[in-house]
C-alpha cells in the first residue's frame, strides 16, 4: 500500500471511528434522559430522547455504509479489519442502547398520571447509575482502543446482572402478594429489563474491542483466559 492510499486509509479509519464516539455519547444521553424521564414521570424528558433517535439511526447507518466501502476499497489487513468489523457491530448495539433508552420513555408516559412513589425508585436508581457507569467506561475503552480496560469493564456486568435479579424478585414478589399500584410495579420491571439489556450491550461493545486489538472472541469463551 502506498503512502498516498495508506493515508487516505487511515484518515477513513479515524473518521468512523469518531462517528462511533460522537453516536456513543448521543446514546449516553438517552440513557441519561430516560431515566430523568422515568424517575420523575417527566413526559418532556420523554420527548427529547425520541427526538435523538433519528439522529442515532441516521449515524448508524452512516457508520455501515463507510465501513463497508472501506473495506470494499482498501482491501485491509487482518487487524484493520477486525477494527472495521467492531465498528460495525458497535453501531448496531448503541442503536439497540437507544431502543431500550426510548422505551424506557415510553414507560414514563404512561406513569404521568401517577405519583412518584415514596421511595423514588430507589433500588432501580442504583440499576441505573451503574448501567450508566457501564456504558461511559465501555465507551473509553472504545476511545482508547483498551483491550486490557475492556476486559475489567465486561466484568462490571456481573453487578449490574445482580441489582436486576435483585429488583425483579422484589417486584414480582409484590404483584404475587397484592399491590394497589401495579402499573408502577409493572413499569419498574420492564424498565429493570432494559437497563440489564443495555448493560449486556455495553460488555458486547467490549468483547468487540477486544477481538479487534487481540483477535480473540471472547462472547462465549469468557475473559478469564485473557485478563
């Protein structure tokens, strides 16, 4: 490859990747305005997330398309196009992270006519700040290229998977014996659901930067032969 091609490369290369970041922190405010929207039964928090997603598809989309002209017309080497393979896949999960971020909206709506409860959500405040946690050190692991960060960030998910175990009993315990509001009961679990699907969209965000720096796919093996 000569240094004309090779520059234009790796202008290309920087391009999408930065396309990746600026859709990650699109994403990181759909998170975080999803749960202002659901925490405070706000419908005008509700609406901001919905007007981000076009944005967010639209990147997508942009972010597919460049990948795959890339390859198509640089021929790249074996690690440059595991990079372009993570990218690609990196996409389609925080395109998922704003799915889950507007339904979780989508729930808020539907509490408007509601009271915040006593205990401000309390538990699933918590599920939220670490899925939040999850998602911007994924996020700077992406940054960075850190496979060694992204290795101890997929471990984080074990916490997050717990908190949900631990709200979802507490609630399907609370419809089995008998509640008076079971639309917020109802609300807090599928809200719960999403927040741990986010949190598994962030670890496979990262078992992408690892199999783009070391070549290994570590989604079904496990990261304890690598970390």
């Amino acid at each position: 490859m000569n240094r004309h091609i090779s520059g234009q490369f790796d202008s290309e290369m920087d391009s999408a990747k930065r396309l990746l970041i600026e859709m990650g922190a699109l994403v990181e405010q759909q998170l975080a305005d999803a749960g202002e929207a659901f925490f405070r039964h706000s419908d005008e928090s509700a609406s901001r997330i919905s007007e981000v997603e076009d944005q967010v598809n639209t990147m997508e989309k942009r972010l597919d398309d460049a990948c795959v002209q890339i390859i198509a017309l640089r021929q790249p080497t074996a690690t440059d196009l595991r990079t372009m393979i993570s990218v690609m896949r990196s996409s389609t999960d925080l395109e998922r992270i704003g799915d889950e971020a507007e339904k979780i909206a989508k729930l808020a709506r539907k509490l408007a006519r509601h009271p915040v409860p006593g205990d401000q959500y309390s538990d699933l405040r918590k599920l939220h700040a670490a899925v939040e946690a999850l998602l911007f050190e994924a996020l700077d692991a992406v940054g960075r290229g850190d496979a060694d960060k992204a290795l101890r960030v997929i471990a984080m998910d074990a916490a997050v998977d717990e908190l949900y175990r631990a709200i979802h009993e507490e609630r399907a315990r609370s419809l089995a014996e008998g509640v008076d509001n079971v639309d917020i009961v109802l609300a807090v679990l599928w809200a719960a659901r999403g927040l741990e699907r986010i949190g598994d969209h962030a670890k496979n965000i990262c078992e992408y930067i690892v199999y783009a720096v070391r070549g290994k796919d570590v989604r079904h093996s496990g990261v304890s032969r690598l970390s």
